[in-house]
C-alpha cells in the first residue's frame, strides 16, 4: 500500500522552453551589462526588469550593501566602489533603455519609465526577500506566457514557457525550479541562444 502512494505522488514536469521574455536578476546587470545590451541588441527577447532590481541598483550606486553575499569584505572600499560604479551604468543604461527592456512589478504590471524604484509590498510576508520579489515576478509574467498541455493521468506535466529567470544566485535558481520556472546563468544562455 505504501509503494502505492509513493507512486502516485511522483510528478514529472516537462518544460519546452520557447524564450521570449528574459527576467535578469540584479548581479546580472552588476557583472555582466555588456552582455546583457548584446541580448537587448539581439531585438529577439524583451528583458523584463523587476523593479526590485532597479531599487537594488540605486542602493548599490550610492555605495549600499551588495544584493548578494560575497567572499569579499562589505567594508572592502574598493570593491563598494566598483560595484557603485557598474550600478550606476546599469542605470544609465536603463533610463536610456532600448524597446526591447521593460521595467515590471511583482503584480506583472509594465512600467513605462524608470522613475519608480520602489512598490507597494505592504501585502506581501514580511520574510519575502528581493529575490522572492524576482521570482514573484517571474511567476506572474508566466501565467500569462505559458500554457500547459493536457496529459493523461500518470504521464508527466508539460508545460511550454516564454519565460526565463536569467540569474548566477545558486538559491534562486533551486527557488526557481521548485517553482517550475525556466533558469539559467546569463552566460549559458547567451551560448545556447548563439549570442555569445
């Protein structure tokens, strides 16, 4: 009887990935910005940016905390101001964003300037973290690019998604695909998608 239940609480998930929407989190615009305006030069994608990377990118420009741990020392001056420097051409590149960038909030509304850094996250658990704010909206641009194929009982779920995480956080990528979220580094994906 035990084997019985087991086997039915397996479920398999078939994701088809067809990238149409690309979500970077905040690292990538820290460490990669080139990259990311050859993806937005591509005209193939649109980069849908949270705004909860636009407010960590403020904090970071003016010298704040990094949006992930490092093996550096926060205190490390010249590293707070490397990282100041490349969120401040982020921005730059933001507020003179090619059609192809977005700026997106966690309820999946599309902004039409990168005035708003902020949102009201008054509904949301006080535990929520940035990257939960990432993948919330991750989350909500999928429900409306992404369908899912009917299956007959026992064979795995498949679904087909235009929505891809782009992120090199370890954590939010096993967040990421517990979720069924499509996730890869930026630099894999530039391989697969031959941008790179």
């Amino acid at each position: 009887m035990n084997t019985k239940i087991l086997s039915q609480a397996v479920v398999s998930v078939h994701i088809e990935v067809r990238p149409k929407y690309l979500v970077p989190d905040t690292n990538c615009f820290i460490d990669h910005l080139d990259r990311i305006t050859t993806v937005t030069a591509s005209h193939v994608y649109t980069l849908m940016v949270p705004i909860v990377v636009l407010s960590e990118l403020e904090g970071l420009s003016r010298g704040g905390k990094s949006p992930a741990p490092s093996t550096r020392s926060s205190l490390d001056p010249q590293h707070v101001r490397k990282v100041a420097l490349a969120a401040k051409r982020a921005l730059s590149f933001l507020k003179n964003r090619p059609q192809a960038v977005k700026c997106v909030t966690t309820k999946g509304a599309v902004l039409s300037s990168t005035t708003f850094t902020t949102e009201d996250d008054s509904m949301m658990d006080a535990t929520f973290k940035n990257d939960d704010k990432i993948l919330a909206t991750c989350l909500v641009l999928s429900k409306g690019h992404r369908e899912q194929q009917a299956v007959e009982t026992g064979e795995p779920k498949k679904l087909v998604s235009e929505v891809v995480l782009l992120t090199d956080d370890r954590n939010l990528r096993v967040k990421a695909l517990a979720r069924d979220v499509p996730v890869r580094e930026l630099v894999d994906f530039m391989q697969w998608a031959g941008l790179g």
